[in-house]
C-alpha cells in the first residue's frame, strides 16, 4: 500500500556516491508519507557493500539491502539493469510505473511519486 522508489547502487559508482545526498533529500521530504525508499546494492561482497554505507549516507537506514545474486538475479536480467545508478518507482498497488525513473535530485521524481501517492 506504499509507493516505492528503489535505487541500485554499489560502492565503487561514482555517480550512485555523489546522487545519495539527494536521495536522502529526497527521501527526507516523504517522511511521514506512503513512499519507502529501498536501496539495492549491486556489490560483489558483503564486505563492500557495508564496508559502504557511511560514504553512501545508509548507515542504520533499514531498507538497504545487498543483492546476493546480481550477476544471475532475474529481476536485473528481465528489468535489463545493465548500468547504475538505475531507478525504478512502484505504485502503491505494487505495480511497476517506472523501469528507467528519474533520479533523486530531479523535479520529475517529485512529480511521479506525488502522482503515485494519489492514486
């Protein structure tokens, strides 16, 4: 029943690194409402993954998980998730809206997951 807007990521993405302090901005100004923000690492190891989170601004944030099996997950292989950092918004029904959304620092997002929220 909550708009989801999940962004993968890994430790050694530049570009995943220096978008997170949008996201937490991002995620910050929905505090309180239907939207969870879930962060899907694409690490190798679980050392680098949390080896991470402090660069990443993740620490203690509860929706942050390692993908065991990227190479051979068939959610990237159907999705295509073929680059980082790469994001995807889901409706409160569970639907996907968007394979490719827009990142965290843009205008566009708030619009999507505002939309979202009122349906």
């Amino acid at each position: 029943g909550k708009v989801v807007y999940v962004d993968f990521w890994a430790s050694w993405c530049i570009p995943c690194l220096e978008g997170m302090p949008s996201s937490v901005r991002l995620r910050e100004g929905y505090s309180g409402k239907d939207v969870v923000f879930v962060y899907l690492s694409m690490d190798a190891t679980d050392s680098d993954w949390k080896g991470s989170w402090e660069k990443a601004l993740l620490t203690g944030y509860e929706h942050n998980y390692l993908i065991l099996n990227a190479s051979s997950s068939s959610l990237i292989k159907e999705n295509k998730v073929r680059y980082i950092p790469r994001f995807f918004l889901f409706g409160k029904d569970g639907k996907l809206i968007h394979d490719k959304a827009p990142a965290p620092e843009t205008d566009e997002i708030r619009k999507l997951i505002d939309e979202a929220l009122l349906k």
